[in-house]
C-alpha cells in the first residue's frame, strides 16, 4: 500500500530538525498510543513504521538521500505527493499514522477500499473491528476539517458516509450514534449554505432541511432540541430569512400557522404585508389585516392600526393609533403616517431576499390598483350603510310607506292644505334602477350622507297620484277557510287592476328631426416632429427641452443596465443623478454580487411628457417632472449563466424628478412609480 505522506509527516517532525530531537520524538509517541479500541496488532504495526521512519531520519547518510530523492519529487512535478510503501501486514498501523498525522479524509478513502473485496478482512477478525473503527474516526475528522472552513454540506456528507459505513458492517454502535449526533448538529449550518446559494436545486433541499429542523423542533413555537436552545434557533431564523424570497416565506409561515403555530401566524401577515406593499397589492394588506386581527397573539394593534391606514380606512387608522395612547386627544393623521412609514421602514420590509423598495407612502396611494381598491372599498361600505337602513322584509310583507306627494291638499303643500293626513304611495324597491344596486355606480350615486331613504333620494320626479289607502287584514292563517281565500284573491287581482288602470300614461313628445351630422374637420396636416437638439450628455441647458430630457433619461436607463449586468457604463453616473440614486442604483448591485447573480435589464422609453407644473414660468427652471413610458423586461442569471427567472415585457408608467444643480447640470433625483 502507498500511503501519502512522508517520513517527516508520519513521525510528526520539522524537516529541521536533529537526528537527537527525532529520537526524543518517537519515544513520545510510542509512549502515547491513540486510546480508541484498537487491537494489538494494530498498534505494533503502528510502533514499526515509527522506528522505520525514525531510522531513516537519524542516520545521516539515509537522511540525506531521502531529503534529494523528495527535492527531485517536488521539482519535477510539484503537484506530485510524496509517498510512502508499506508492506501489507501493516496496513493497518500506516492507516492509523495517516489519521493521526490529520489526513482524516484521506484515511476514510483508504480504509473504505480495505474493508471491500477483494480485500475484505475476515468477519469478526481484529482487522476487520481496527478497520470500521479507524473509518468512522477518519470520517469523524474530516468533517471537522471541512466544518473549519465552512464546508458544512460536505462535512454532512462525510459523517454520514462513516454512518453507513459502520452500519453496514455492524460494528461500533457507540460511534455511529455520535456520527449521527454531530450530523444533526450540522443541519442549522447546512440550511444555511444551501440557501444562500443562487442554484433552483440546491435552494429546494435547503427549505427541505429547514422544515425537518422545525419538525424536530416541534414547530416554530416548540423548543425539544437539545442541541438547539430558543434564543441561538431566534438568532438563525433571523438570519436565514434574508435568504429566503417573500413568497418562499408565505408558504412556510402559512404551512407552519396550519399547524398550531400562532406565531408563524403573524410571520405570514408580515409577509404578506410585504408583498402587498412591494408589488402594489392591497388585496394582500387586506388579507395581512384580517389575520392580524384573528390572531391570538398580543401586541398586534399597532400593525392593524397601520394596515388599516394603508387601506385608505384613515378615520379607522386614526381612532386605532388613538386607542394605544393614554392621552385623550386624537393622533394627528400626519403622525399616524409618519409612524407607519418607520414601521414598515423597520420592521416590515426587511428581511426578505428579493424585497428592496423604500417605505413611501406617496408613491403607494398614487399607484393605480391601490385607488381602484380604495374606491372599490369605499363603494361596499357605502351599500353596506344604504342596506342596513332599509328594512330587511321581503317587499310583499313590508307594510306601505307613507309618503306626501308635492300638490297633495292633504300634504299641507298644495293650495287650501291642511296638513292633516297623507296619501299612502306604496314603493317596491325592485323597480329601482339596477346601475344603483349592483355597484355600477360612484359612490356619489349610491350615498351621499343623507339618512333618509333611498327611494324619497333617488325617485324625485314620482308621478302624482292617489291611492285609496291599503290595509293589511289581520288574520290567523289557521282559521282561515276556502271562502276567505278568495275574497283575499279578489281583493289582490281588483288593487292591480286599479294599478295598471292608474299608471301615469306617457307624454306624447313632438318628432324633431335628427340634426344634420357636423362636417368631419379636413385632416391637419402632419405636424414635424421636433428637432431634436445637437445635446451630449451631461445636460447642462437652463431650459431644456423634452427632446434633451429624453436623452438624459434614456442616458440613465442605459448606464443602470449596465450597472446590473456588471459592466462599466459608458457616462459616468455622477454627471447623469445625484448621489441618493446612485447609491440605490449601488446597493442593488452589490446584493446581486453577494449572491453571485447579474441582471440584464431592457428599458425602452416609448413616451415622455414634461408635466405642466414645471412649464409656463419665465424663470428658467430648477426642477423638471416627467411622466415616462417605459417598455421594460429584464432577466437574472447565476454565476454559470443559467436562467433564474425572467420578467416578460410590460410597459411601465414612472415619474421622475430632474433638478439643475449648482454647476449647471440636470440630474435624476426622484424616481416613483405610477403617475
């Protein structure tokens, strides 16, 4: 056997070293035997090899030859490895001095050969017992070295490796349960490494390895790992989250709350807060809300408090925030907002891996999804308020609404009024409009504030008429008969009659002949487009034009791309915004480069219009607003240029900010979704 290690190594000497201190050496270590259960016959073969080596280095002469034969080994190749060939019978014993020299993984490569056929030992022999021991040792300590340098999937590995290997031959229990036990220990770490890398696959097995850590902690709320204690399991969750994506976290917190966990409960509202801001999603802030407000867990009021605001519900917002004080006076809604702008700054949109989106309440109201599902709210709760004044029975058992009609003597309106009695106008809220029951209509349609009912509000120009006054009969269904049946029968068909009889007849309007159809304008003729100015960038024009602006925003997008693909961008980015912006621009990109990804980006500007509050002054401006369109798609890779995901194109609506500085020249400095 060839093993790989020389005379210097085996004995644990200095090259330097003198043929006295050799001698010194190898008395030490005959005199310390590794104390592990290894038979006799092992530790003589040990003992050997020893003196062979020590022989070697204390006579001069051998010494000398070996140093030049090892120089010659080195020089001609030097990724050669010098070796050493023992005989067979000792085996064993080159093993063990291999393991204890701190070449553990290759030991446990060498010993696992020995232990196969065709050079199986005998079973139940002593070689067979050295051998299965010396591979769970070997593998024991090259998990530790690859542990040492933060190789923790493949110290994993190699434990289990040394695992299988001694439950296959049915030796040593003892060490096999402590192989387990250290690989147990390593799972927090190996989550750790899995996830933070950028590979689909390796991402996949890292949230396997997370549930089974939580499973053998009994949940998220459970502590039965003795190996893992509450407060270093709160230290790693934390840390971890900022590897996993928003929605990655959803599921988890979500599949975690099912399970008893109130505390995953909130994770997964917080979670879904996050994304709702992020994506501009208010559905998912109201679903945060609603199981904030189920929960069983203390301390949420504030967090509702704030959701209800992002909601638009500021009235809600305001008595909520007000209710966690112990002063009297209401919060103002400008500390409600500053509050919640610090709340989701802080505590909820950090932590996650794909979430980086600044905490502006601004650009959030202005988004177009979140007005429509404002305006959405606000129209429910208006018919919510409109039915719950009205009364709830069917319309053919509500008894009649008494309702003066305008001219009615009877009214106290009309001329010779006594204002005595009222006529009776029985209203069916089925012949309403459909458009102010269905939702169709704004909110001004359906509730204005007033508290009166919704047919005296909506039906104004009812016909003038009257009715013989109608009354219920008072009657015990039980005691009734065939005869008293009909007369009721009768008396519904004679009322009807009466109705249609009396229905207001319909005007009869003079024909007007259709108006001749206005001229169609003779088409203008094609206005030029405008000259583009002959402007290099930077910009440094008083009064730029939208042609110059163009430019620069177009300058902008190209150099950010080129920023995120990790590439040089070809202006400078100083002369294109200002420092809060590159610093944004800065930060995504190191993230990217902390995850080993690149993200190629494709931003086309297909309109830009110069909004009028920055026009029609005399004075040069200062500050320029646009509103952009933008066509945008984009793609992120790993390190390998494998596809991670990709964005298909969409056209994006953006408001940016330009403000001319003192050295004249026009940067970017505010950038908002939506317009």
């Amino acid at each position: 056997m060839e093993l790989p290690i020389d005379h210097f190594r085996l004995l644990g000497v200095s090259p330097a070293i003198d043929a006295q201190s050799v001698l010194h050496t190898l008395q030490q270590r005959l005199d310390r035997p590794p104390g592990d259960g290894f038979t006799a016959e092992a530790l003589e073969a040990r003992a050997q090899l020893l003196r062979d080596s020590a022989d070697v280095l204390s006579d001069e002469k051998l010494r000398h030859r070996y140093e030049d034969e090892l120089t010659a080994v080195i020089e001609g190749d030097p990724g050669m490895i010098p070796a050493l060939v023992i005989p067979s019978a000792r085996e064993v014993g080159g093993l063990i001095l291999l393991w204890e020299a701190g070449l553990g993984a290759q030991a446990f490569e060498l010993a696992s050969r020995s232990l196969q056929p065709p050079r199986a030992p005998a079973l139940g022999s002593g070689r067979e017992s050295d051998l299965s021991l010396l591979a769970g040792l070997a593998s024991r300590q090259a998990a530790e070295d690859d542990q040492q340098e933060r190789q923790y999937e493949r110290a994993a590995e190699m434990l289990l490796k040394g695992q299988q290997l001694l439950q296959r031959m049915g030796q040593h229990h003892a060490l096999r349960q402590e192989l387990a036990r250290q690989r147990d220990a390593l799972l927090p770490y190996r989550v750790l490494q899995l996830l933070s890398r950028a590979g689909i696959e390796e991402r996949r097995e890292g949230l396997v390895l997370l549930e089974r850590l939580v499973e053998r902690r009994q949940g998220l709320d459970g502590d039965a790992d003795p190996d893992f204690a509450r407060p270093a399991f709160e230290a790693f969750l934390n840390q971890i989250r900022l590897y996993l994506t928003v929605q990655e976290q959803i599921d988890l917190f979500e599949r975690w709350s099912e399970q008893g966990s109130s505390r995953a409960g909130v994770l997964a509202a917080m979670a879904l807060a996050a994304s709702g801001f992020a994506q501009r999603k208010p559905q998912r802030i109201a679903l945060a809300m609603t199981r904030l407000q189920s929960s069983d867990a203390g301390g949420l009021a504030r967090a509702v408090a704030f959701l209800t605001l992002l909601l638009g519900q500021v009235e809600d917002a305001q008595a909520l925030a007000s209710s966690l004080r112990d002063t009297p006076d209401a919060v103002p809604l400008a500390e409600v907002c500053q509050d919640c702008v610090h709340w989701l700054r802080d505590e909820v949109l950090p932590g996650y891996r794909d979430v980086e989106i600044e905490a502006d309440l601004d650009a959030w109201f202005a988004d177009r999804d979140v007005q429509d599902f404002i305006e959405q709210q606000d129209r429910r709760a208006g018919r919510q308020r409109v039915s719950q004044s009205q009364a709830v029975t069917p319309p053919f058992l509500r008894p009649p609404v008494e309702q003066a009609l305008p001219g009615d003597p009877a009214a106290g309106t009309g001329p010779g009024s006594t204002g005595s009695a009222a006529d009776t106008v029985l209203l069916d809220r089925d012949d309403a409009p459909d458009g102010d029951l269905d939702g169709d209509q704004e909110d001004g349609d359906l509730w204005d504030g007033d508290e009166s009912p919704w047919y005296l509000r909506y039906w104004p120009q009812l016909p003038t008429l009257s009715l013989p006054t109608l009354r219920w009969p008072v009657f015990s269904p039980p005691t009734l008969k065939p005869l008293h049946w009909a007369a009721i029968a009768g008396g519904v068909a004679v009322a009807g009659t009466l109705c249609w009889v009396w229905r207001p007849k319909p005007q009869s309007l003079a024909v007007q002949p259709l108006p001749a159809p206005p001229q169609a304008p003779a088409p203008a003729a094609p206005r030029p487009p405008e000259p583009i100015e002959a402007t290099a960038l930077p910009l440094r024009s008083p009064r730029p034009s939208e042609a110059q602006i163009r430019a620069l925003l177009e300058g902008w997008l190209q150099a950010k791309a080129a920023v995120m693909a990790g590439n040089a961008p070809a202006i400078t980015l100083d002369s294109l915004a200002d420092p809060d912006q590159i610093a944004r621009l800065n930060r995504q990109r190191a993230q990217d480069q902390r995850l080993g990804q690149t993200l190629t980006m494709t931003a086309t500007l297909s309109d830009l219009r110069i909004l009028p509050d920055a026009q029609g002054s005399g004075v040069p401006p200062t500050q320029i607003q646009v509103l952009a369109q933008i066509r945008y798609s984009d793609e992120r890779r790993d390190r390998g240029g494998q596809v991670l995901s990709a964005d298909a194109p969409r056209t994006l609506s953006n408001t940016y900010g330009f403000r001319r500085g003192s050295d004249g020249l026009w940067r970017l400095t505010d950038f908002r979704p939506g317009s």
